[in-house]
C-alpha cells in the first residue's frame, strides 16, 4: 500500500475516533456509567491528546505517535465493550508509529 493512501486511513482513522470520543465523553453525564468523570476525562482526553499528536506540526513524529497512541488507548479503555472502537485504536496505534519511522519529505 503506498505512503498516501496509508496517509489517508491514518486521517480518517483519527477523524473518525476523535469524533466518536467527543460525541461519547459530551454524553456522559447522560450514561449510566459508575464513574462519568473517569469516563469523560478518558474520552475527551483521549480525544485532546490524538488532536494534539496529529495537529502540532513541530512535533518530531515519535512524540507525535506517541500522543496520538495514549489518547487512542485512553479512549479505547473507556470504550472497550464496544470491540470495534478499541481495533480501530489498535489500528491508529500501528499506523502512527508505522508513518513516524517514514522519512519525512523535505
């Protein structure tokens, strides 16, 4: 698979998490779940956290998929009963680190 279209998955894969992170922290308070400040810190946090890893563009790419690997696992844990939310974050995971060994164009 070539370097954009791996480039694209990784962006639509962070699009994608970050949404349904937001989305699910924002509705905590309407959850019945035993910590909802866990669960809001978890998941808007882990949203922060991939926003700033992909964003920040003076970042050297190992801080970067580092950032974006704990905020894909922060909500990934708050999100576990789901199965396909943590995949899709195992999946970010890879692809993060995959992309930062890359050699960065000039």
């Amino acid at each position: 698979m070539s370097s954009a279209a791996l480039s694209r998955i990784h962006r639509g894969l962070i699009a994608t998490l970050v949404s349904i992170y937001l989305v699910a922290g924002l509705a905590g308070p309407f959850v019945d779940v035993d910590n909802k400040i866990l669960w809001i810190a978890f998941l808007c946090g882990g949203a922060a956290l991939i926003l700033v890893g992909a964003m920040v563009r003076a970042l050297p790419p190992r801080l970067s998929a580092v950032l974006i690997a704990i905020g894909a696992i922060a909500g990934g844990i708050a999100l576990l009963w789901t199965i396909l939310v943590p995949l899709a974050a195992a999946v970010l995971v890879a692809l993060s680190f995959s992309l930062s060994r890359r050699p960065q164009a000039a």
